[in-house]
C-alpha cells in the first residue's frame, strides 16, 4: 500500500523533528507493514515565532489533517496511518447488478465497485 504524507514545516527545531520522526515512522511501517509513505516536504520559509502562531508543522496523510502545531512521535505517525488503513479496509464493496440482452438471451453479472 502507498500513502502519502505531505508536512508543512517552518524554520524552528520542531518542524525538523517532525519531518525526521515522520522518516523513521515512514521506515519502520515499510519495514514492518509493508506499507510506503511517501514524504513531500513543503518549507513555508517562516520565522519560529510565525511557525508557532500558523500550528506548524502541519502532517497531512492521505489526505487528512493528522497532526498540527507539535512534532509527533514516530509510534504516533504509525498508529495513525494503521488506523487509516483499518478503516479503509473496513469499508464493503459495493456489488452493482448488471446485465446485457443479446439475441434474445440475458447474460448477468455483478459488478463490484
């Protein structure tokens, strides 16, 4: 599985522990899941006492806020993208009927979504 992870870093200490716990985070969910996080890095070049008052760094995974305004542990970062994935396998396949009329003879199926 590949996920992405896009963090929103400043020019202060906790952004630079937050992207270096979301690479070790990111190693250990390859090494033990299988899962692959990618990492974009996105500097907003903002003095430390800006970064503070914006909630950075900012950690969007998968397209969901996650973490704001503190550098998470890297058991943090894997417990929430195991959660992301649990709940994206919890979710059913939708199962479409379907049919075509040729000659007079109905061929069905279902479809899965």
């Amino acid at each position: 599985m590949l996920l992405e992870a896009i963090v929103f870093i400043g020019l202060d200490d906790t952004s630079n522990r937050a992207l270096e716990n979301l690479r070790e985070a990111s190693e250990a969910l390859v090494r033990d899941y299988g899962v692959k996080l990618v990492i974009v890095p996105v500097n907003m070049w903002l003095d430390p006492i800006n970064s503070s008052i914006k909630s950075l760094p900012m950690i969007v995974i998968n397209g969901f806020k996650a973490f704001s305004g503190y550098a998470p542990t890297p058991s943090e970062i894997e417990e929430y993208v195991l959660k992301i994935i649990r709940l994206k396998n919890r979710r059913e396949e939708l199962q479409l009927p379907a049919g075509t009329i040729h000659s007079e003879i109905l061929t069905a199926s279902a479809l899965a979504t």
